[in-house]
C-alpha cells in the first residue's frame, strides 16, 4: 500500500514516509491509492479483543511495517493506560450505543490514534535512516493538544510544540496542555481562534526557508494532527471493532447495516467511519453531526462549503472550526481521485473562502447526512439523558445525540445505532452542570476559572455517582509549565526561537 498527495501526481510513497511527513510537500494530504477491504469474516472480528482487531485493521494500510513492528507499536499503545481492558465500551442507553471513546491517558478520543502514533513514528524513523529529529508541530481545538503532547513526551529523536487558541479551550483542557512533562514539549496559546492556530501550522508546513533552516540543523517537520495519515488509520479500528462487539453480543445480525453519528469539526473522525464503509463495514447512514459553527451541515445540505461565517465560541470547543482540514481526503474521492481538481477547490478555499461541488459529485454523499443542533439544544439533551436514564455525556456527545434524536423523530429511521462519545464528561463538566442543576452556578461567587471548573468536577462526581478521573484530579497539584504565547502572525518566529533556528 503507498500512498498519494490529493492535490498532485507526485510519485506514491510508502505508508512510513507519509507518516513521517505528515502533509504533502504540495499541501496536500496523503490517502491510499486504494481503500483494502475487510480483511476478516464478520465472525472472526466479533471473536477478536481491541489489540487484535487493530492489528488487523491496520497491516493492510501500513504494508512496510513488518507484523512484529506493528505488535509491538499496538501493544505499546493499547496497555494499562486506559483504564478499561475493553479499550473502548460501548453503553446503551435507550436506543443507542455510546461508543466510549475517553478511558485514555487524557479523557478524550484522541487518546485512541495519538497512543499509537508516537511507536508509528519511531518505527517510521528507524526505516528513514536519515538520522534526522522529527518536530511535531500541531494545531489544537483543546483535545489534541493534550492527547499528542502525552503520546511525545520523552520520545527519542522527537520535539513537540502545540499551539492552541488562548480563550478556545476549557479550563481542564487548558491545565491539561500547560502542566504537560517532558523536556522535548512545548506549549503556545495564540491570540486567535483554532482556524488561526492550523492556519499558522500549515503555514509553516509550507514556509520554504523555514524548511531549509530545519534541514542545516537536522531537523525535519511532521504533525500529529488528523492530516496525518498515521492519526486516520488507527480511527478507523474503533468502528470496526464496536460493530463486532453488536454482533458478537447479539445485538445486530451478520450483514445489519448500522447508522454512525459522529460530532465533528475537522472531519477526521467521520471519514475514518466512512474508510470503515467503503472497506465493507455495513453503515447505513453516517450523521454528521455540527455544533453552531455548522459549516459542514450547509456543506452536505447545498453543496458549498464556505468558511466565510461569524466564528462562535461554544461549550463543545473542540468543534468550533470553520476549515475543516480532513474534508480535503473526501473531496478528493469525490473528484474521482482527480489531484487537479482537488487543488482547486483548496486554491479556492484559501483565496475566496469558499467552494461548491457539483451534482455529479454530490450525489456521492448519499451514505452522508448533515445535522446540527444549538447549545441550547444540546444542553437540553444532557440534562434529558441524564435525568431518564442516569447516563452522563459530555458537550461534544451531547451534539451527536441531539443531532440523532431529531433525525429520527423526522426519518422514522429505527436502524440500530452508534453514537461517537469522544470525551470525559468531566472535562466540561462546567457546562454540563448548567445543564442538570440549573441554579448551581451562583455558587461560583467570583471564584477563579480553574477552581471553579474543579468545583464544578466535585460536584459533578456528587450528583452522578461516578468517579473524578485521575487525569483530572491530578492537574489539581501540578505544576504549570508552560507559558508561552503568541499574536497569530508569530507563529513562525515563535518556532524559530523554540527550536533556537
């Protein structure tokens, strides 16, 4: 399996090297020349364990690894730093699967790719033989940042520097970025939003002089961001695992079809549903689900995509984007792998903000449905849940569940049902608690951000029963480490000074 640049016909390279570059040297993002088909029978997948079923998944999209590499890099990531021999339980609640996407070192779905992406990488360095250190340099919405600064840390041979939207990120997600170990990390809050911060970093991706500065010193670029493609593979497991585990549990028949609701904002974690389909997953609908900065519910609904759109700030922050980077790989598939034509909706994007495909292309989405829902609205659905079953979902949940509900109140569609739960609820849990006790925050009384965030996770932990994570209850007494900040059109000189280029 090699892989190619969306937006060239620059010559396919190894699984390794794409991992290694992170993004195309053209800009764009590397997908595989062809989509592997399942590589068991639906009833060898339901007698598999997590490690195994990754292993599986996995060798055909990443052939130059050798079966004992990719063990090793599995087992090396799926170990006792979640705190689930499962690695990912599915919960039912009413007539939907969560699939529970958070029991990671850092309490949110990112856990699931950026555990293993590091051992990918190392591996990846050993095959190059360049000899060069690896600087991951990542953008974040507040998730990844943590997830790829925990997978980093300490790593031979690597750096990581991650900027993240100063005022964009929770209290939690923010303590979790700038308390963060390790003598090869670095930490940056931007004055800007999340576009600005992946703006910056492909920027800098780009930056040829910069470039040529990292190469007289030994150092080359690569990102931990979903453009990865090392990130995309291991995404795509946890769907084909989670239908297995349906069937294995009697829940669904060999060959059922399931809908999949994913809150996204990247599109990272969709299209790895949608790679799962078109290796021959059965997915009846895949339900995009978008929080008030719904670009890509207008996306599916008209056909244009456009950025051009006031920026909200949210309580589900990690989806509060307007460029959605991932979109590229689909669009590419939708222009029947034309690299030209791909190149022009991304020139057109950055030039005029916007894009539309046409009919011929859209009607390829059939297996795609748009929703959103308000804060409001996915406020509601925590405290709904909550209150009927005892069941707790975070902000970013509460908006797949919300956009579910209400496109089956208006489908009458009853196909069984998963549902993306990508994050501790206690990493909101602010937020969540203005939704189930309305009136708990006057209790808040002029008390600082960050201690009335970990207040709020006491009493969180108080009204439903459940336990404060340790990757919460540790940021309480750590130090911070991290204090380092930029205007957006710093972002390079700030790297320059990091790296002391």
């Amino acid at each position: 399996m090699r892989y190619k640049s969306t937006r060239s016909d620059r010559q396919a390279i190894p699984a390794s090297q794409a991992i290694l570059e992170g993004i195309a040297p053209d800009g764009g993002l590397f997908v595989p020349e062809s989509i592997p088909p399942l590589p068991c029978s639906p009833e060898e997948l339901a007698a598999m364990d997590y490690r195994q079923t990754a292993l599986a998944i996995m060798q055909p999209y990443l052939t130059d690894f050798t079966k004992e590499e990719l063990e090793a890099c599995i087992e090396g990531a799926y170990d006792a730093k979640f705190d689930t021999e499962e690695i990912v339980p599915l919960a039912k609640v009413e007539d939907a699967y969560y699939l529970e996407l958070f029991h990671g070192p850092t309490i949110a779905f990112k856990d699931m790719a950026l555990s293993i992406l590091p051992h990918l990488m190392t591996a990846a360095m050993k095959k190059s033989g360049t000899g060069k250190e690896t600087v991951i340099l990542t953008a974040t919405s507040g998730d990844t940042g943590k997830a790829a600064l925990e997978g980093f840390a300490g790593v031979p041979g690597t750096r990581i520097i991650v900027f993240y939207p100063k005022d964009g990120v929770s209290a939690i997600q923010r303590q979790q970025m700038v308390t963060q170990q390790g003598d090869n990390t670095w930490v940056v809050g931007v004055d800007g939003n999340f576009d600005d911060c992946q703006s910056g970093v492909k920027a800098n991706f780009a930056d040829r002089e910069l470039g040529q500065k990292m190469e007289g010193a030994g150092l080359s670029f690569s990102s931990a961001n979903s453009i990865n493609i090392g990130r995309l593979v291991p995404q795509i497991v946890y769907y084909v695992y989670a239908y297995a585990r349906l069937l294995r549990e009697g829940e669904i028949e060999k060959g059922e079809a399931v809908n999949i609701v994913v809150p996204t904002g990247n599109f990272g974690n969709i299209l790895a549903a949608y790679y799962a389909s078109r290796m021959g997953l059965p997915v009846h609908r895949l339900l995009c689900a978008s929080n008030e900065n719904k670009v890509l519910y207008d996306f599916f609904a008209t056909g244009a995509y456009d950025r051009r759109r006031p920026f909200i700030l949210t309580d589900s922050p990690s989806m509060d984007i307007l460029v959605s980077s991932n979109l590229e790989r689909l669009i590419y598939e939708l222009t029947g792998c034309d690299p030209d034509q791909t190149s022009l909706f991304m020139q057109e994007l950055g030039r005029d903000g916007n894009y539309r495909i046409d009919d011929a292309m859209r009607k390829k989405l059939e297996i795609f449905r748009g929703g959103f829902a308000s804060q409001q609205e996915s406020r509601q659905e925590i405290e709904r849940v909550f209150q009927d079953c005892g069941y707790v979902m975070d902000t970013h949940t509460a908006v797949a569940s919300a956009v579910y509900r209400a496109y089956r109140l208006e489908t009458g569609d009853r196909t069984k049902t998963l549902i993306a739960s990508t994050a501790s609820p206690y990493k909101f849990a602010p937020s969540i608690l203005q939704a189930i006790e309305p009136g708990w925050e006057r209790e808040k009384d002029g008390m600082e951000e960050l201690a009335w965030a970990f207040a709020c996770t006491e009493e969180l932990s108080r009204l439903s029963g459940t336990e404060i994570p340790e990757a919460v209850r540790k940021l309480k007494t750590a130090p911070v480490r991290h204090k380092l900040f930029c205007e957006t059109g710093e972002m390079r000189q700030t790297v320059e000074e990091i790296l002391k280029l």
